[in-house]
C-alpha cells in the first residue's frame, strides 16, 4: 500500500505534550468517529464523506477493520467478510479475505479508502478490531483473539499498511480490559504491530465509557498518547477533568478526548432524554482543548454507524448528518488553536477568579503572551491579570459558532477584570481572547 508523498509521519512532541509532523511542525488532531465505515460505505459513499470531512477541516477519521455492527458475519457494501472460517468453522484472524480470482475483497477496499483519504490530506486513526472481538462484555462478537492470533494479526495488519504515511494505530475498541486475557491480547497485538512496522506509527489505546487509556495503560511502552472516552451518559460531563488526570500523570504523555458526547445522540442512550446538541459538542470541544489536549474528536450518532434508516435512536440519515450545526462550527476551534503559538499552550485556572462548577464552567488555557478562556453560556467572569506577559492587554470575543471575532478593549495587565460576553444564553457560548498588544497577534 502507498499513500500520497505529501504525507508526514507524526511524532509526540519535544515537550511530550502534543502531537508534531516529523518536521517538527505541529499538528491538530480534529477526529470524526466513522467506525463502520470501511464496513457500510461503498466508493462513491466512501469519497462522499471523505471530501466533506476534508473540507470542513477535519484532519483524522477513526475506523474500524473488524467493526462493531456484526462486523464478522455481515457482508461489507461489496459483499465480502473481512476474515474466512477455520477447520472449526470459526471467523479466524489469521485468515484475511485475500480472493485470488480478481475480485474486489473487503481488505482491498479498505486499501482504497485509506488511500483515498491519503490523497484528501486525511489520517486515519485506524483500530485493527472492535473490542467486542476480545472482550463480548455487551455486543455481538463474537471473541475470536488469544494472545497468539493477536500478535499474528497485528503483524499482518500492521505489514500491510506499515508504507501507509497516514495511519495511526487505535487498540481496543469500547471495552475494558479485566481479565489477564484481555490484556496479553491488547499487549500482543501492540507488539505485532511494532514489530511488524518498526514503530513508524503512533499507537493509542480506545477504552470504554468514561474512561481514559491512562487508568489501565499509561506505562507501557507502546502507547504513545493517551485517549478518552468522555462519552454519552450525561449532559455537562466535565471532559476537562479526564484531560486534567492524564496531563497530571507521570511519566508525560499526550492526551485527547477521542469520543465525546455525539451530536444527535440520544442522551444516556433513551430517547426520552432528547439528544445532545451543537452547543454540547462544542461545549465537550472546549472544555477538553484548554483543559490541556492536543486535540480533539468530534462524532455524530448517525455518523458513526453510517445510518440509512431513521429510528428514534439513530434519527438521520448519515448524509444528512455530515453537516450538521456541531460539525461545521468544529473547525473554529481547529483555527483558534493555531493562531497562536501551539507547543508551549498550557492549562492554566488560575487566570479565572471565582470560577463556576457544571454548566457554566469557565475552562482557560494560556501561552507566553496569550490567553483563552471559554464561557459555555455567556456568563461574565472574573479574569486575574499580570499572568501572561505584555504591559498591554488586547482584548476580543470569539464565536465558537461562527468563528468572527470581535474586539473587546485594551486593557491594563494588572489586578483584575471582569469580563462580559456579547451574549448570554443557551447557544451563546463565548471564548475571551487576551493577547500581548504588542505581538500584533491577528484574529484567528
């Protein structure tokens, strides 16, 4: 497999914070979830979402080899299963559909997406399995690895597309890891892959639910940065404090949230409860980004699945879901973030004076000479001067909506300030940008 020669190979940071192109430039991991997509989309649909998600600024698609939705016994878009049955009549991970008759088999149709997504500028944050493939806490599976297949398969995957520039390596897959089974199955397959690809990519780690790889992974080796999973049971789930946890830890390691509240997912799982929103997502967005990670995933409930039949539960068709309010209004937060110096950006709280708890906490983040905070609803704070450098402070609102910026004053850097957003209000969520007037920083 190749991909397009304008790829570079990613790397963590110098400071271990952040995630670098292997120049040394950085780069904003914007994720969308599109787990079952090399398992439901044909080309034509495949090329359909990859160039929307390009144009709307999204920089790596998360997928799935072995996906979720019967992804062993429910034929793919051209009619192939990715794994053949053994002696036992078991789907066998060391048995890829590989047809020698010409046809288009399911692993050469991932081959032409990834390389697709290549040619639009896309990574794929690619997981060689769904969880439910080890662990069948809840799903179908069925369980089908062991420590000897995981190592085997990993291998494979990994010489497969070990020339793929664009390819990040994602274990696990929404299930945790409680047995010793578990475990030696998730530490082989990391180790097929590495061996398999001499650690030319960046491995991570899926968990379940309100969980990061940090509780269970963060002192291996071959884990390389941390992902969270904030999930989908409440509204306001304070995603900030996974990032603040794994930015805390020991030894340093990037850290993101690579699944938060999905937009149109039904909150909780019940329709009863409604749906999450755009003002949901780009809250989650926020709050994680300044918390201190290096970026950030968005998804959509009906994009995930690639839904063609609304329910009450999966309410959209994937199409229509491709651009919808929160997807659109996720790259405001990819320009605010570089606009402005990116490796040596920090969590910083004790700019706000005061702070709120729950709905309307106030989030902040700070460089050198810049600062940004983040009112989910609009609400006035409190900000303490003399933090950040510069004798003047320049002062302007962004819209998280829109991304149109506002000016909001010069100010002296000292004592304090209290700060009112232009508007105030469910959806009317606001980030205060603060700048050393002397750097001439331009609007993002």
């Amino acid at each position: 497999m190749t991909t397009s020669s304008k790829f570079k190979k990613l790397k963590v940071s110098d400071n271990r914070r952040y995630l670098a192109q292997e120049d040394g430039t950085p780069f904003f991991w914007l994720g969308d979830t599109a787990w079952e997509l090399f398992h439901r989309l044909n080309k034509e649909e495949a090329l359909e979402y990859l160039q929307n998600r390009a144009e709307a600024g999204f920089t790596v698609i998360q997928a799935v080899a072995l996906s979720e939705f019967e992804g062993l016994t429910v034929e793919n878009a051209y009619g192939r299963l990715p794994l053949l049955q053994n002696g036992q009549g078991k789907y066998d991970p060391l048995l890829p559909d590989l047809p020698q008759d010409g046809a288009y088999g399911y692993w050469e149709h991932m081959d032409f997406i990834i390389n697709a997504a290549a040619e639009l500028g896309l990574y794929i944050g690619l997981l060689p399995t769904w969880g439910d493939k080890y662990n069948r806490m809840w799903g179908k599976g069925p369980e089908i690895f062991t420590k000897s297949n995981a190592k085997a398969y990993g291998e494979w995957i990994a010489s497969r597309y070990k020339a793929n520039s664009n390819i990040i390596w994602i274990l696990g897959g929404d299930r945790p890891l409680v047995t010793s089974k578990h475990f030696d199955v998730i530490q082989a397959m990391a180790e097929g892959i590495k061996q398999a690809d001499g650690g030319e990519h960046l491995i991570t780690f899926h968990p379940m639910g309100g969980k990061s790889s940090s509780q269970q992974l963060h002192d291996e080796s071959w884990l390389d940065f941390n992902m969270i999973q904030s999930g989908h049971g409440a509204l306001n789930t304070a995603n900030n404090e996974h990032v603040s946890h794994d930015y805390g830890l020991a030894p340093v390691k990037p850290t993101l949230d690579a699944e938060p509240c999905y937009e149109d997912h039904p909150i909780n799982f019940k329709a009863v409860n409604g749906y999450f929103d755009a003002a949901d997502v780009r809250q989650a967005a926020y709050w994680a980004l300044f918390a201190g990670a290096f970026g950030h995933t968005y998804g959509h409930h009906s994009i995930w699945s690639m839904t063609t039949e609304q329910s009450d539960y999966f309410i959209m068709h994937w199409r229509q879901a491709i651009v919808r309010p929160g997807a659109m209004q996720m790259r405001h937060a990819r320009r605010l973030i570089e606009s402005r110096p990116f490796f040596d950006r920090i969590p910083d709280q004790s700019l706000v004076i005061g702070n709120d708890s729950g709905a309307n906490h106030i989030q902040a983040s700070r460089g050198a000479d810049y600062a940004f905070f983040y009112s989910p609803n609009g609400l006035p704070f409190q900000v303490r001067m003399g933090i950040i450098a510069g004798e003047s402070i320049r002062a302007s609102w962004y819209d998280p909506r829109t991304g149109e910026t506002q000016p909001a004053g010069l100010y002296k850097n000292e004592a304090e300030v209290k700060f009112f957003p232009p508007s105030s209000g469910r959806n009317d969520d606001w980030v205060l940008i603060l700048d050393d007037d002397s750097k001439g920083y331009a609007a993002p």
